[in-house]
C-alpha cells in the first residue's frame, strides 16, 4: 500500500494558459524521482484573451472566484500564475493579493497558503542573492516595462531585457520550449547575477533553463522555475527538483 504523503497543488491560470500546468507538474513529478512526497493538480481559471492591462485588470478581479473554487477541494497550497496580471495593479501589489486569496480561503475552511508567480520571482532571485538581472519575455515593450519598475521597486536591478512582442497568449504558450536556449544570446549579461529565461507563466522555457545555465555560467531562473520553489516552500518541503536549475538545486 502507497502509505507517501500527498499534496494538492492548486493553480489559479488565464483561461488560454496551459504552460503552468504542463511546467509545474513536470518539476514536481521530477522531484517524486528523488523523494517521498506525491501531488496532485488542480486549476481554477480566469479569463483572458490577450495580454492588455484592461483585460488583466478584469482577470484579477476574477481570481477570488478561483480561490474559492479551489479552497472547496481543501488545496495544501494555491499559486496565482499569472506574473503580469499581478504586476500591472500596482508595485508591491502580490503581496496585498496573496493575502487577499488567503483569506478567501480561511473564510471557506479550507485554509491553504497562496503563492503568485510575481511574488515568487522577486522572493526567488532575492534568495539566490541575485541584485542584477537580465531577463526575456513575449511582452510588448511597455509590459516588459512594468516588469521592470516592478522587480526594481523590489531592490533587482534589470540590467537588459528583451521583449517578443506577442500580445496572443495562446501564441506565446505555442513557443518552442527550448528558444529561450538561443534567445537569450541577444540580452547584455556582463555583470548579471542571473538569467530569468523567461518572465512569463505563458512562455515555455523549462527545457532551456539547463541550457543557459550551461552556456552562461550564470543561475537561470524562469516564472515556472520560482514558482515551483515558492510551492515547495509554502509546503515546508526542501527545494530540489533534478533538471530545473540552480533555485531548485536545494541549495535555496
């Protein structure tokens, strides 16, 4: 008899989503190679055509729904994946919304802990000491932008950045996991601390993140990366997946 520890991971995704929920299971799934504990994947949705700070807007205003639906299914831990749809409400803002979705849970009985993409990435690079940055993503410009005041309103200085330029998110999440390997040859690392491969749930970049670390010599990270981090933080596990890179090496 399987007598293991398992966990519900809860995922809070825009409707045309699915690299989340294809990377994070994947990490976790690597993990159960090396460890006890197994989990489980449950999403709720918000829904979200294009990235527009309109329609991002109307998105988040949507994710108490989802904390519900979910805190209904007595998750271990929920994770807003969404990096931009956070960043766009204003700086510092995951925190006022982890809080928020938190209690929406407690209030239902089924307390869980509530992580965001956008809070995990800060937290991420802040724990591999990573004071500078360069960073891909599919955004347009003044989207990639708001990425940038908001890692820097929290002490992370983005030293370059490149910025796709894709507004249909389903175009984003159709990438070839493994570009962000190349792409990220255009960025200017001299003086980075670490390599985000990408700044997007939506992105696919898992399978270049070994990749870069390789060619680079730096840590990578990407918003899928810290994400699962930040999981396997919330649920008091050790942060070791096999593949992932340097966050997830158990060192952090």
């Amino acid at each position: 008899m399987n007598t293991k520890p398992a966990y519900r991971v809860g995922l809070i995704v825009p409707s045309p989503n699915t690299t989340m929920e294809t990377e994070i299971p994947a990490m976790l799934r690597a993990r159960e190679s090396i460890s006890a504990e197994r989990f489980s994947f449950h999403s709720s949705r918000m829904r979200m055509m294009e990235v527009t700070p309109e329609q991002l807007a109307a998105m988040d205003r949507d994710s108490d729904r989802c904390a519900l639906e979910l805190s209904d299914a007595r998750m271990d831990v929920m994770a807003y994946a969404c990096l931009v749809a956070i960043m766009s409400m204003g700086l510092g803002y995951h925190r006022v919304s982890q809080q928020r979705l938190h209690g929406v849970t407690v209030a239902n009985g089924g307390a869980a802990p509530v992580t965001s993409s956008a809070g995990a990435l800060v937290q991420g690079l802040q724990a591999m000491g990573a004071k500078k940055v360069s960073i891909v993503a599919p955004y347009m410009k003044p989207l990639t932008q708001l990425v940038i005041n908001y890692l820097e309103n929290e002490g992370i200085e983005v030293i370059d950045s490149l910025s796709l330029e894709i507004p249909d998110n389903l175009l984003v999440g159709a990438r070839d996991p493994k570009a962000p390997a190349e792409l990220w040859k255009r960025l200017n690392v001299q003086g980075a601390d670490a390599i985000v491969a990408s700044a997007c749930v939506q992105m696919p970049s898992l399978a270049a993140v070994p990749l870069i670390e390789e060619a680079s010599g730096l840590p990578v990270v990407s918003s899928a990366v810290c994400t699962t981090w930040s999981i396997l933080k919330q649920l008091g596990l050790d942060s070791r997946v096999p593949g992932a890179g340097a966050l997830l090496s158990g060192r952090f």
